[in-house]
C-alpha cells in the first residue's frame, strides 16, 4: 500500500502509476536528504526541522518524521548520504586505479575541487560543527565517519608502500589522521569564510603531501 503521507510533485499520474511502491520510496527519501542538505548548508544545523524539510522536498513533516524518526536520524542518514556522494565522485576520477601516492593525491584534489559546489559536503560539516557545540551524541556518528575516511586512506599509503610509490618510513595510521585533519581544518576554514581561495589551498595541499609522502629521489 502506498505511503498516504506521500505526495507525488515530480512525475505526471501515468508515471507515477508505473513505478513502483520501493521507486517512489527511494526517490522521496533522496529528496527529504537533498532538503536537508541544503537547509543546514544554507541556514545551519539548527533549520533542519523536520517541518522545514518535509516543505523544501515537496512532502509533509510526517513523511519526513516517520522516514527518519528523528533529527539526530536524520544526521546520520546525511553522513551515509555524503560517504555515498564521496564514493562516487572517486569513482568518476578513477581514484582507485591509481598507484598508491596518486590515489591519495586524487583524493585530495577531488574532495576540495568540489567542496564549494556539493551541497552534501558542506551540509555535512556544518552538521558537524553543530553536534560538537552541542555535545550531542552524534559526535559518536562523526567519529565513526571519520574513521571509515582514516581507513580509506590508510589502505591508499598501504598500497603506496607496497608498489613503491609512498615511503615505507612513513607512519600509515598518522599521515592518514594527517590527512584527514587537513581536509577538515580547510573545510572548516571555508566555511568560516567563502573567500578562501580553495584552489590555492588544493595545489598547496596536493604539492606538499606528494614531497613529503612519496619516495626520496637518490
């Protein structure tokens, strides 16, 4: 049985006939998330009401409510959202094709080439922001977050030490902390003020873990 609470605003009635109870289901919920994305990225962590953002996607509060339970359910559903969104645009780079060290490169570039124009990535540190001022408990959700990102890395210089591209004295665990801090210390920076210069900071960042990273030249 259809979800009563729904209101379908993007597709004409034979459409909407022809999809399927799961389809319309998906498509409701990437749109709740994509609201509230915009809402916290916009306006901050706090105008993501479950009220505010039945009303930006097109749906009630109680679809949004029943969807997600709670504010805090709804974090965590944006944190999964962006390592979703993180994963693709590494795959359209090809970032894990690449030896070691470039796949660490790639990543970098990649993240803060699209940091200002992926709603996802800024909601998500704004969320971030506001769950450490608050001492919510979310804070555990980030740091679960944050370490799926240290492995990830992690697993890159692996890679780099095995095929000869990073250097075996380096410490995997801490440059991958190293590196993660950095993306966080800039995207904060930004936010903090839109007038940094992101492909500065990104051609810096990218030149300076490449010397400092990669096998001394003899």
């Amino acid at each position: 049985m259809a979800d009563p609470t729904e209101i379908d605003t993007l597709s004409s009635p034979a459409q909407s006939a022809r999809r399927t109870q799961a389809e319309r289901r998906a498509q409701s919920d990437q749109s709740l998330l994509d609201a509230a994305a915009e809402l916290i990225a916009e306006e901050g962590f706090q105008a993501a009401t479950f009220e505010k953002v039945g009303a930006r996607a097109g749906y009630s509060r109680g679809l949004a409510s029943q969807r997600f339970g709670s504010k805090d359910g709804l974090i965590e559903a944006l944190i999964n959202e962006l390592h979703q969104r993180s994963d693709e645009l590494y795959a359209d780079e090809g970032v894990d094709a690449l030896s070691g060290l470039d796949a660490i490169l790639g990543s970098v570039d990649t993240f803060l080439r699209n940091f200002e124009t992926e709603t996802a990535l800024r909601a998500y540190f704004v969320a971030m922001a506001g769950t450490v001022a608050t001492l919510s408990r979310l804070r555990a959700a980030f740091a679960a977050s944050h370490q799926k990102a240290k492995t990830r890395f992690m697993s890159q210089i692996d890679r780099g030490q095995a095929d000869g591209s990073i250097s075996l004295e380096i410490d995997a665990e801490a440059a991958a902390l190293m590196i993660g801090s950095l993306l966080l210390g800039v995207s904060t920076q930004w936010l903090i003020d839109p007038t940094t210069d992101l492909a500065r900071i990104r051609e810096t960042a990218v030149a300076t873990l490449r010397r400092s990273l990669g096998m001394a030249r003899r």
